[in-house]
C-alpha cells in the first residue's frame, strides 16, 4: 500500500497548502480593506474640509454682496429728494385712479350685458 500512503501524503501537503492560501488570503483582504477603510475616511475627510472652504467662501461673499446692496441702497436714498418722493407718489395715486375708473367702466359694460341676456330670455 505505498501508492495510498504516498496518495495521502499528497493530499495532506495540498490541504497544507490551501490551508496557507486561504490564510493568506484572508491576511491580505485584512490588509487591502483596512487600506480602502483608511483611504475612505482620509478621503471623507478631505471633501469635508473642502465643503467647509466653500461654505466659508459662500458666507463671506453673500455678506459682501449684501453689504454691497446696503451700500447702494442707501447711495439711492440719499439721490431721492422729499419732492421727487411726492410727486412719484402723486403720478401712482393718479395712475390707480385712472385704473379705478377703467374697471368701474368694465364692471359697468358687463351689467349692462347681464341685463340685456336677462332681459332677452
């Protein structure tokens, strides 16, 4: 029975042998998902620092812009005199008069109307 001892010699070095592969496997995609775990949170790490820049940025340029728009707003004011104010004012309130007058002038035409379908009927 030479050839079962040397058969079982052999199929006792190729378990050995898987059984050192699948360690080192296993060693290696430790290895490998530690590094992609490290490479994530280095990575993660970077966009947050990058999206707390840019929000930064974002903050100071909106102040700015709005600082500006004070700025020009108040430059406006201080161009519109008392008397410019008033006769805007008086050209709005004759504007809304007009437009008063044109709509009673439309509500009138459509009773008009309403009266003579009612009356027509």
């Amino acid at each position: 029975m030479p050839t079962n001892d040397r058969f079982g010699d052999e199929t006792e070095r190729l378990a050995d042998d898987l059984r050192t592969t699948a360690d080192d496997l296993t060693t290696d995609l430790g290895v490998t998902a530690g590094d992609l775990r490290d490479r994530a949170e280095a990575a993660a790490g970077q966009l947050a620092e990058r999206a707390s820049g840019a929000a930064a940025e974002l903050a100071d340029r909106a102040q700015s812009a709005a600082a500006d728009l004070a700025d020009m707003a108040k430059a406006f004011a201080d161009k519109i005199t008392p008397e410019d104010l008033q006769d805007t004012l008086e050209q709005v309130q004759a504007n809304l008069g007009h437009a008063a007058q044109d709509v009673m002038a439309a509500v009138g035409q459509i009773v008009e109307a309403l009266k003579k379908q009612v009356g027509g009927k």
